[in-house]
C-alpha cells in the first residue's frame, strides 16, 4: 500500500494550522479514518513525510525552514531514542540536489525553530498549492 500523499498533507496542514503536534500513531489513526488504510506508525511514515519535507522547500527562506514533517514526533512516554521528537529518520534530509533540510544531528533549537515557521506559514488548502522546490 502506498501513502496518499495528498491525504497526508491534509492530515498535516489540520495540525500545523491549529500549532499542534501530531504523535505516529495519532497520524496512523487519523490516516486510517480518512482512507481505510492503516500505516505502521514505526516504519509506514518514514518516505512519505521525506517526500512532504521536499514538497516544503520552495516555501523555505533565510531563518525560515517551514519543514511541516516536524510537527509529527515520537509518543513522549513511549520508548523511543527522541521521545517528543522527531523520529531519526527526520534528521539529515536533503533535498534532490543535496541542499540541507535538516540538521545531521537531532537539534532542539533546529526544531524549535522549524516548528515556529510550520505555524507562521499560511499553507496551502491542497499539496498541489506547494510552490516548487
């Protein structure tokens, strides 16, 4: 099965828009309501949010990094490397001709930082509406 992205970034677009963020599973649950199809929330998300983070970068600026994939983090009480964070496979995204995304490392100011520009971008209603990269 493959993610819908659109869906996805509708999903995504609901959270950023109200400044939350959205656990795996919660995503997995809500992905599941919308299509009937569920995602492994420990290794279903991993290439579809890499492809939403690369959709984001004709919307990134100077000291603006709106990466709408950080927003979805890790259950805080579950055991996980980064509990409330960003899993691993957030970090070290390129875009396709290699400019950075994201840091290497896990950054809590990189991601403080990316998650303040999710919330001050006006997104577009559907993923199309994403100017390009």
């Amino acid at each position: 099965m493959e993610v819908d992205l659109h869906t996805l970034y509708r999903l995504l677009r609901a959270v950023a828009t109200r400044s939350n963020l959205i656990v795996y599973t919660q995503l997995s649950e809500q992905y599941e309501q919308q299509t009937g199809d569920w995602v492994d929330p420990h290794l279903g998300w991993r290439f579809p949010l890499v492809t939403i983070a690369q959709r984001c970068t004709g919307l990134c600026r100077l000291q603006h990094r709106p990466i709408l994939s950080a927003i979805v983090i890790n259950n805080p009480e579950g055991p996980s490397d980064l509990p409330g964070r960003p899993g691993l496979g957030f970090w070290g995204l390129r875009t396709g001709d290699g400019a950075t995304l994201t840091p290497d490392r896990p950054s809590e100011d990189a991601w403080v930082a990316m998650c303040g520009a999710v919330y001050r971008q006006e997104w577009p209603a559907e993923l199309d509406g994403l100017p390009p990269a």
